[in-house]
C-alpha cells in the first residue's frame, strides 16, 4: 500500500531492550501445522530459509519504495529506537479501535526489542493511527499531514502511512486507514500500514507470504512478515546502517529470531487447539 518515507527534524537516543517471552501470544499465536509438528524437537523448522529471509529483509527496507534516486539518504535502516507511543483518533462512523490495540498489541508482544504503549494525547505520541470514514479520508490527509509530505501519493492509496526520518531512528508516524468500509479491506490496511510505519516501509511483488505485497490477498500478519520485524528490531541492526553493513549481521539475527519462535511454541503453543493450517501468525 501507500507507505511513504520522509525525513524529519530530529531522532532520539538509542534504546533498546530485550522483552521477555510474551504470555499473550499463548492467545494470539498461530503457526503453521509444521511448525507445531516440531515441538519437541531441538528447534522448530520454520517454513524460510536463511536466503528468503534476507531477500525479503533487504527488499522490504532498502526497496524501492523509499529510494529517493539518490541511491544513499533513504536507503538506510529506519526503526524506532525505544518505546513507541501510540494514539488512535477514530471519526469513523464504525468504531474499529479495540481491533487496531489488539493488533498493536499482538505486535508489542511478539516482536523482541519492540515496545508500543498507547498514549491519550495526540501531542505526545510517535505514532498516530487515524480511523475514518471514506468520505473523510482525504480531507483528514490534507488537514493534519506535516509539511513537506507528499499528500498526492498518500492519496491515491486505499489507505496510506507517512514516516519522518533521520538516521537515528524513525521520529513519527502518521497512518491513514478507512473503517466503514468493511473488515477484510480494514485488516489488511490495518496490518501492512502500522507494520510498514515499524520501518520495513516498501512493498514487492515477489514476496509471495507477505503482507508487504500489493498483490497479495492475505489480510493477516504472516510468520514471514513477524521475522522480517524481529530482524528489523534485533539489537545488533541499528537506524542508519547500510545495505552493506546490515548484511553480515542478518544470518545472527535470524537466529535469534527462530530461537525465539522455538522457545514461543514450546511455551505452550504445541497444545494450541486451533489446529492451524497457513503460515499465519496473528488473526483478527
């Protein structure tokens, strides 16, 4: 969809901390039936190798979409570097905003190093989530988008995302997403806008399990798309950091990444009654 990088006033200083395991993925879980076979072997066999992941790392946050055609300034990790604070404005005539927290939510808990906190005011949040009606949509754009914005972009979109930038770290956040239109458009939106707004901010047609596909009909956030987050937010990959010098660290945080998946589903994930088909990881 319509995630478009900008660059802002200022950045923050690093911070970054481990999480322990999460209990509420107990509930919101869902893996593939191969994943859950493996329980009690040494590792879990995720469904992606070492070379998928890094393909769809490098296309997802050094793609195109936020290639300013300088080849330099933008194709550089973007990610928050400590807490998140978010705030859901809702005009929307249907009121969707237990579905977004628990969507935020599921992301918080799942991703390591990853920490989003609601916040009641606007002015002190990083990210905010706008919920409207179609009628509203672009109106809402051109009211509060922060200027220098490329609104025509983010209006053409179905639902959009904008990010303000510098090398130390992703400043804000603003996502555009339209809630009276019906729920499978919403939860599509929903998941590849407020994912894309964590830094992995480009969509490519070759990511056949993502939600970072324009093409893709999946309208749930996918165990492919929950490992290109938590290698985004491994505490060795830093904002500002080069194709070149993120490489040699992707294969140690892919690591990571199925040691923590191992450890999820042998915290009581096996014995998940909802005997799961797909590869995907968090429904709504």
């Amino acid at each position: 969809m319509g995630t478009q990088p900008d660059v802002g006033p200022c950045g923050r200083s690093p911070i970054c901390r481990r999480r322990r395991l999460p209990t509420l993925l107990v509930a919101l879980l869902v893996c593939a039936a191969a994943l859950f076979a493996a329980a009690d072997a040494e590792a879990i066999d995720a469904p992606f190798s070492d070379e998928e992941l890094i393909t769809g790392f490098v296309l997802t946050v050094f793609g195109a979409e936020a290639d300013d055609g300088s080849g330099t300034a933008t194709r550089r990790v973007k990610k928050f570097t400590g807490p998140v604070h978010f705030h859901i404005v809702s005009t929307s005539a249907i009121d969707r905003r237990r579905t977004v927290r628990t969507f935020v939510r599921s992301l918080s808990e799942s991703v390591d190093n990853l920490e989003l906190v609601e916040t009641g005011r606007f002015e002190d949040a990083d990210m905010v989530i706008f919920l409207v009606n179609r009628v509203d949509y672009v109106p809402t754009i051109r009211r509060t988008v922060w200027e220098g914005a490329d609104t025509a972009f983010l209006e053409k979109n179905a639902c959009s995302a904008v990010l303000a930038a510098r090398r130390s770290g992703i400043e804000r956040a603003y996502i555009y997403l339209v809630a009276d239109e019906g729920f499978a458009g919403l939860s599509h939106c929903m998941v590849e806008e407020i994912a894309q707004s964590l830094g992995p901010a480009n969509d490519s047609s070759l990511l056949d399990d993502s939600i970072f596909n324009d093409m893709s009909e999946l309208n749930a956030f996918g165990l492919f798309d929950w490992f290109i987050l938590n290698m985004l937010y491994d505490d060795h990959i830093e904002p500002g950091m080069s194709e070149a010098e993120v490489l040699p660290l992707l294969p140690g945080a892919i690591a990571a990444a199925r040691d923590r998946l191992t450890a999820v589903v042998k915290m009581g994930l096996a014995g998940h009654d909802a005997a799961p088909t797909g590869r995907t990881l968090v429904r709504h």
